[in-house]
C-alpha cells in the first residue's frame, strides 16, 4: 500500500487532498449513518494532532469507541433477556409492571385532589357574597358567569371575567368585574391588571363592581 499522503491548508483551516489511502476504493468504509465519513477532505475529522488513521477506515478512537459501545449494548440486551426468563426475572418485570400502575394511579388521585381543593377553597369562585354578587350580575346583563377571556399580549394569557353579557340600558356588551375592596377602599391591583388585560383584548372597559354582603339570614323568634 502506498503511503498515506494528505495536504493542509492554513489559509483554508482544511485539508485539501482527499483521503485516497483505500484504493482503490475511495470510502470503503462510509456510512450514511454518519455524513462526515463521506467526507474526503476531512483526514481524522481535521484533528491530525489528537487521531491517526494508517489505513483510512477510521481514526483509532472512533472505532474502539464504537466497537465497545456495540459489544456493550450487545451483551446487555442479551443478558437482560436470559434474565427475564428466570423466575426472579419475571417477578421482577411483574413488580415493575405493577409498580409503574400504582405511580399513575398516585398521580391521577394527586390531580383530583388538586383540582377538588381548588374548587373548594375560597378565592377560586371567592366567598359567599361574592359568588353571589357575581351571579346577580351575570343576571342583570343576562349573562355568562365566570367566562374564560383569552388576553395574550396582557399580563397573563387568560384571564376570567365574572359575568359577561349585554347591558341593560345602553344594548352594548358589557363586562363586570366583581372585586373586594382593600381596607383603604380601594380596587386591589390583581384586579386592575385583570381589567386592563381584558380591556386590551376585547376593547371593553369591563365594568367595576364591589362585592355586596350578603341579606341577613331570618330570625326564626321573628317568626
């Protein structure tokens, strides 16, 4: 065989020569599994400093690699194999098996209770008089109460509007708000950011509305 001869470039950063040291074919040992082995111009993956390649079937440490990563993935798959077909292999993938079962069972139990107390716990729907205050306003428009409203753009990407429907007086589309006031007296500012974000994707001023207390409950000695 002749001696390997390649040509580099510095003004390039190349080599210039292909890798003819195979003839007399030129990439004997390609893959298309792997392009830069098509590469003629690419001497040991242009790192001539660190690899060598006497014969031009590949640089020495991408074949031990590869030939050791082959040889392992081989014995594993054949040694797991021969231990599934003993009796403690098969006890084995049954526990597996049910055990992968209890942890999708754990989790669909851990997303109900998720979402049971989130619809139970107040400032989802909010207290009584709140809920209440947001259903005699779903009426007074005629409405939907608690309606989801896309806001992308806003300051979340959706936000719920506690009753949507049509004004009364004017025939236009009216959105309500319904809020608790501050100590001060004052509109909360998670609440205005709400209403500014549904003002910015439906170009309705949603209408501000404070949570009323509820009637006092009858005295049965009244009666």
């Amino acid at each position: 065989m002749c001696p390997v001869r390649t040509y580099f470039s510095g003004a390039r950063g190349r080599f210039t020569t292909a890798d003819w040291s195979a003839k007399p074919e030129p990439v004997p040992y390609s893959t298309l599994e792997d392009p830069q082995t098509l590469n003629l111009y690419s001497y040991v993956r242009n790192n001539p400093m660190a690899r060598a390649d006497a014969d031009g079937h590949c640089f020495w440490d991408l074949c031990i690699g590869e030939g050791i990563a082959t040889y392992a993935a081989a014995t594993a798959v054949v040694a797991t194999a021969a231990y599934l077909m003993t009796p403690q292999g098969k006890e084995s993938l049954r526990a597996a098996i049910v055990g992968t079962g209890a942890l999708i069972n754990k989790a669909v139990e851990g997303v109900q209770s998720a979402i049971t107390k989130s619809e139970s716990r107040p400032g989802t729907l909010g207290k009584p008089d709140r809920q209440q205050t947001v259903n005699e306003e779903a009426d007074r428009v005629k409405g939907t109460p608690e309606k989801a409203i896309p806001t992308p753009g806003g300051k979340k990407e959706g936000r719920r509007a506690d009753a949507v429907g049509t004004n009364p007086e004017t025939g236009s589309p009216e959105i309500v708000q319904v809020y608790r006031p501050t100590s001060a007296g004052h509109i909360p500012k998670r609440e205005k950011d709400a209403a500014s974000d549904i003002l910015g994707a439906t170009g309705v001023e949603p209408t501000m509305v404070p949570v009323r207390p509820l009637p006092p409950k009858p005295n049965s000695e009244d009666h």
